[in-house]
C-alpha cells in the first residue's frame, strides 16, 4: 500500500492544484514502441511551429511560474519541467530519448505543456507526500548518485519516508526512485496548479498518457487528487 497526498499546508496555498496519477503495473520497458516512436517523430517535426522560447504566451506555463515564485524559487534559474522540456524542443528541434516509460511522459509533457513525471514504485518507501520543505532534508540529484542537497526552507517537494524525491515541485527527481528500462511498477504524475482554468488540459493529457499505456501494461489506473480532496489512501486499489 502506498499512500500519495499533498499537506495541509501546501493545498491552501494552491488551493487550485489538481494532480493526477497513473499507476501503470506490469509495464514493459523493453519492446519496440512504434506508436511513441510515430508520435516523437510528429511531435520533432512541429518543433518550428513552437515560439522561439519554447513557452510564448502559454497561461499555464506561466501559472506554473508564478507558482515557483509563490514558493521562493526563481524559474528562470529552475523551470517548471514541462516549460523545460518545450525549450529544449524549441531550440533543438528534439526531446532526449531515455527510456520507453520516461521518454512517453516527456511526451507528453510537451505535447500539452503540463509537467509530468514518475517514480519507480519499487523503490519508493512508504507514503508519498507533497509538502513544504523545512530546510532538513536531504536530496540525491538524477544521475548523480555521489551528491546530496538540502532543499530550501519552504520550497515544495514530493517526499517519502526516505528521502525527497523531487526538488522545487517537479524541477527535478531523485536518483533513488528514478525510471529505468527494468521498472515494472510506475507511478506517472501529471499537475496543474489551477484545476478550474487548466483541468480540461490536464484531462487531455491524461488520455494521451493513459492511451499510450493501455498496451504497455498489464494494468493502469488512474487515481487524481485536489485541495479538497487531498489524499489517495492507496495507489494500487483500483478506483
């Protein structure tokens, strides 16, 4: 059982924020994927249509950046990952190619502008939690295994009962939990910070993500949580 919910604290102060999750068990990270192969290959070659920046006018980009300065973080030094991801493909004409699982939801990601992410559940401890950082805790970056950091007092974090999992929201994921081509049991995390303006485009990619799964995986659910409904007491129960 593994429990995912976001603290008191942190949903009245985005009292708008809804996030999606979607368990996917029995996932293969191994077979050809000529669907997502077919969808980069569409999604590259639409790159030019994107502003130079990747992010324009885009209104859920920019809650997103207003969120992180809400929280103290600058995002022109640490961006929301999906505004990230579009820049990289504005400026690249490409999106890196990591792994089946995480190069789908960066697909995503981009396709929608909404930040997405996952987590092995095997390696995740106990409960997940979305909270406010108090300065204590301690955080090994994605691909660097030998370093730690102490994220800010007061940035937000995902957490489990080992350690954090994410540094200033969804900027950056830990090493530990991280997806790899092995991972049989993923937990993909799509958010919004304003439910009411940008849920319609958070269910669209929902669908997308979801889509792209269904012949990937013995079984996926979809779990979602929201300020006022704040907590899924178990990830793996089928809603």
């Amino acid at each position: 059982m593994t429990r995912l919910a976001v603290s008191d604290e942190v949903r009245a102060e985005f009292s708008g924020l809804r996030i999606t999750a979607v368990v996917a068990s029995g996932f293969d990270g191994h077979s050809p994927w000529p669907e997502l192969d077919a969808r980069f290959a569409d999604l590259q070659a639409r790159a030019g249509d994107l502003p130079a920046d990747g992010v324009g006018d885009d209104p859920h980009l920019a809650a997103w950046q207003a969120a992180y300065r809400a929280f103290g973080t600058n995002p022109r030094r640490q961006r929301p990952s999906a505004e990230a991801l579009r820049r990289r493909l504005a400026r690249s004409g490409q999106l890196p190619r990591i792994n089946p699982a995480v190069d789908c939801y960066n697909l995503v990601s981009a396709s929608f502008g909404v930040p997405a992410g996952a987590f092995d559940l095997g390696e995740v401890c106990g409960d997940i939690t979305i909270r406010f950082a108090d300065g204590s805790e301690v955080f090994t970056p994605l691909g660097e295994p030998g370093s730690t950091e102490n994220p800010h007092p007061g940035e937000v974090i995902y957490t489990d009962a080992a350690g954090v999992l994410t540094r200033h929201w969804n900027h950056r994921d830990a090493d530990r939990t991280k997806v790899t081509a092995e991972s049989r049991q993923i937990v993909f995390l799509l958010e919004t910070v304003d439910g009411a303006a940008f849920g319609t485009r958070l269910d669209d990619a929902t669908r997308s993500l979801t889509g792209l799964l269904q012949d990937r995986a013995d079984a996926v659910i979809v779990r979602q949580i929201t300020a006022a409904d704040p907590a899924v007491p178990d990830l793996l129960a089928a809603s």
